[in-house]
C-alpha cells in the first residue's frame, strides 16, 4: 500500500522529505476517504526537565522546503493548539457528527508548513514523566524553546526555512517570550510572529473591557455614570487596583450585568452555545467549568479557587471554553482510531479542550509582555502582526490598540482600511495602522478566534504578512 502512494507523491512533484520520522507520519487519517497531497506527521517533542509534548505537523500543500515553516499556539492557558488546527486554520476542520473531516478550502498550510504544539506539559496529549503540571510563563517558554529545537533535530531539512511564530489569546504571552528565546539562537531563522486577539498588560484589558462593554451597549448610561463618579478623578480612572470601595463594589455589579447575560465573550454577536463564562456545572459524577474569559489575574485567581475547592469532591473536572461546544472535536480526538492514528500512547488520559490542573496551578508571573516586545522591535529584523477581531470582549481590540502605542514606536501610516478579495470584488476586510516593522490591524466582525468566523478574509491576512506586502 505505501508503495503506489509514495509513486503518487513523486508523480504529483511532492519528495518525501528526507529526515522526517517514518514513525510519526499520520498514514490514514479516520474521518476522510481522500489521500492527501501534502505528508502529515504527529508524535512528540522533548521538552526541558522530562516534559513531551504533542505535535501535529502539516507539510505545505505546494513545496515545503521553499514555503516557510509557522508555529502555532493556542492560549489558556492550558488550551489545546489542536483547536486551532481542526477548527480554524488548518487543512481538516471536524463536523458536527465529531467523526467526519471536511476539507478546509482557506487552509494556511496552502502557503506554509504548519506546527501545532500542544503546550505545556499536560495539554491535550502533551504529558511530563514525572506527572507534575505546575508550571508559569518562564518554564513554558523554555520547554517550547527546547521542544522548538527538537523539531529541528527531527526534521533538520527545515532548519533554513523562514520561521514565524503565531497564536492567539493567551498566547499573547507565550509568543513574545519564546520569541526572545528564539531570537538568541542563530540556528533558527525567526522572521517574525503574528498575535491574534492576543493578552498584553493585564491592566489596559480591564480598563478598555469596561470602555468596550459601554460602547457596545452592554452597560447603560447609569452603570457609566456609577463608575466613573467611583473610580475616576479629574485625570484619571482606576478600573483595576483604586482602594475606593464603592468602585470596586461597581465595578463587581457591571461584570456580573455582562457575563449573567449569557452573553459570548468570544464574540458578542454569536450565540452562546455551552456554559457561561465561569460557569462551574455539577452533573452529579463530574463537574464541567467554564473559562472566564476576561484576562485579569484576579478573576483567574478566584475562578482557579473555586475549581480547587470542588477539587476535594474527587469527582473529574474538566475546563471548557465558554460559550464553545466542543463536543465535535472531543469526540474526535478520543476515537481510539484517532489516536491510534496520530500515535497516542494507550496509556495516557482523555483528550480535552483545556486541562483544568494546568490552568489552575499556572503561574501568572508575566503582567505585561512590553519588554519582549521592545527587545524584538529593537533587534529590527523581526516583522511583527497583532490582529484582533473587532467583536472580541474577551482580549478586546480597544485594549490591544492601547498597548501598542504605549510601545512608543514611530507611526509610519495612520489609520486607514484594509481590503480583501472577495470574488472579483474588495471590500473592507478591517482598519491596519503601520508601524517601523509592527503592523496593527482589525479585522471587522470577527471575534476570538478570527479564522473561524472569518476563514476567507484570516487566509489573506496570513498570505500578505508571510509575503511581506502592505495592508
């Protein structure tokens, strides 16, 4: 059987690659009846201190050893980078059956080979040998840094390949700090990375949270009027840290008005299909809990508390992502033919969307990523996109504007549209702002996870960044 379709691949013009692991490669994939034209690979990557995390490897649909090579990573922390590839960007997304794969027309691995890493240890099928998953900020970006190297020990035929780091949400500190590790290696060819909705100072995500519930009318003109006479003075409003009682009694009231709505955190304009934002559910022999979405560490801290205490009962709980059913990929990724497929051991747990341990016991040690971003920006070799869907509250667009200013780099084109195809037509794809070699943009009636709700408009946005041409 391997025979006629490796002769098939060299019919096609597609070499096997030269050092990739013959053991990792994904030969039958359950849920598609097709072969595809690019090679697939899954297994796993060292990590420092015993940590093995999953890979999923997708070659570029046209020829690898030219297109560039993109890492992804997916946010939580403690959420799957799979999501990304089976249910926004990459070349199969899953149905709603949680057994069939359908074709992704606006797959990014059309331009690029593609990196789906589950991290950190504990994540998905990712897992440690001595079973501990208490880790922070520092720890991931060094076992993503050595997990990134052992790639390249597996697959040395892409070591000269252009390299970007890319993700989103939480991943708005993964990236900037494995960047700066990345950055120090000059065996790996880092060209740059791409953010999506991605957190960057905890405080400025409070403050534009409650100036983006306002202005989208989530809160009335008496909830505004309530907090600015409790929080702010003359020259200043303190939404985060002010030791004025009342606001932090208004500003308790407004948050719980917004989230007690069932209202999509991840996209305003979406309905709410499972769990509301720290939504803890018993259903007698498990409990299921639900991210809280808005990225402040005391939200965290207390929402982490609470899946301590319930912790005691010694019933299973697992952590979803508010608002998301993720019913269709779960299912999917625990078909022992799946797993069998991508070479998961027997042994290890159930795959999750998120692993709730991870997500508790991480430490929080990043406030803000602004000295990773000043130490990329200065090395002025690195090109750098922060995109945001404009409906996101949860890591919200006004707040990363914020942040990107406060960088203090020269502004070299003002605030204008950007376009896409769409047919033989343009139409407005978001607003972009052009920095020295930052580009800030929007892209218009997308949410967190913009290839989803956006696939057409995200694959352009991807294409033009990778090749370098304006917006």
């Amino acid at each position: 059987m391997m025979l006629p379709l490796l002769l098939c691949a060299l019919y096609l013009g597609v070499r096997p690659a030269e050092a990739a692991p013959e053991a990792d490669e994904i030969i039958a994939l359950p849920g598609i009846n097709y072969q595809p034209s690019f090679r697939q690979f899954s297994g796993f990557l060292n990590g420092s201190g015993g940590k093995h995390l999953h890979y999923w490897f997708v070659e570029c649909e046209s020829d690898p050893r030219s297109c560039p090579l993109v890492l992804w990573l997916n946010g939580g922390p403690g959420c799957s980078s799979l999501a990304g590839l089976l249910t926004e960007h990459g070349p199969f997304l899953v149905l709603p059956d949680g057994s069939t794969l359908k074709t992704n027309q606006y797959s990014w691995n059309k331009i690029a080979n593609v990196l789906y890493l589950e991290s950190p240890a504990g994540v998905g099928f990712s897992y440690s040998d001595d079973k501990q998953y208490k880790t922070g900020d520092a720890e991931t970006a060094k076992a993503n840094y050595m997990a990134l190297k052992d790639f390249f020990r597996l697959f040395p035929e892409f070591t000269k390949n252009d390299l970007y780091i890319t993700g989103e949400s939480y991943a708005g500190f993964y990236i900037p700090a494995l960047a700066v590790e990345v950055s120090k290696d000059s065996g790996i060819n880092l060209k740059g990375l791409a953010i999506g909705n991605g957190i960057t100072h905890y405080v400025l995500d409070i403050f534009s949270f409650v100036y983006f519930a306002y202005y989208h009318g989530l809160l009335d003109k008496n909830a505004w009027s309530r907090l600015m006479s409790a929080c702010c003075d003359d020259t200043y409003c303190d939404f985060m840290d002010s030791d004025k009682e009342e606001c932090g009694e208004v500003i308790v009231q407004g948050y719980n008005k917004v989230h007690n709505a069932k209202l999509n955190i991840y996209n305003i304009y979406h309905p709410c299909e499972e769990g509301e934002p720290g939504e803890i559910r018993d259903y007698g022999d498990h409990i299921k809990a639900y991210h809280p979405g808005v990225m402040s560490p005391q939200i965290h801290s207390e929402f982490s508390k609470r899946l301590k205490e319930i912790s005691q009962s010694n019933k299973t709980i697992s952590l979803g992502v508010s608002c998301v059913n993720d019913t269709d990929i779960t299912t999917y990724l625990n078909n022992p033919d799946v797993r069998s497929a991508l070479h998961i051991p027997k042994d290890l747990p159930p795959w999750e969307m998120c692993n709730e341990y991870v997500f508790s016991n991480f430490q929080r040690e990043m406030r803000d990523s602004r000295e990773e971003y000043l130490h990329l920006l200065n090395e002025k070799k690195y090109r750098i996109l922060v995109f945001s869907g404009d409906t996101d509250m949860a890591c919200n667009f006004l707040g990363i504007e914020w942040y990107i200013d406060a960088l203090g780099a020269k502004e070299d084109k003002s605030y204008h549209p950007w376009m896409y195809k769409d047919g033989k037509q343009s139409q407005i794809a978001g607003y972009a702002k052009q920095y020295a070699n930052l580009t800030l943009l929007t892209v218009k009636g997308a949410g967190h996870m913009v290839p989803t709700d956006k696939p057409l408009v995200a694959f352009q946005m991807f294409q033009r960044f990778i090749n370098n041409e304006p917006f």
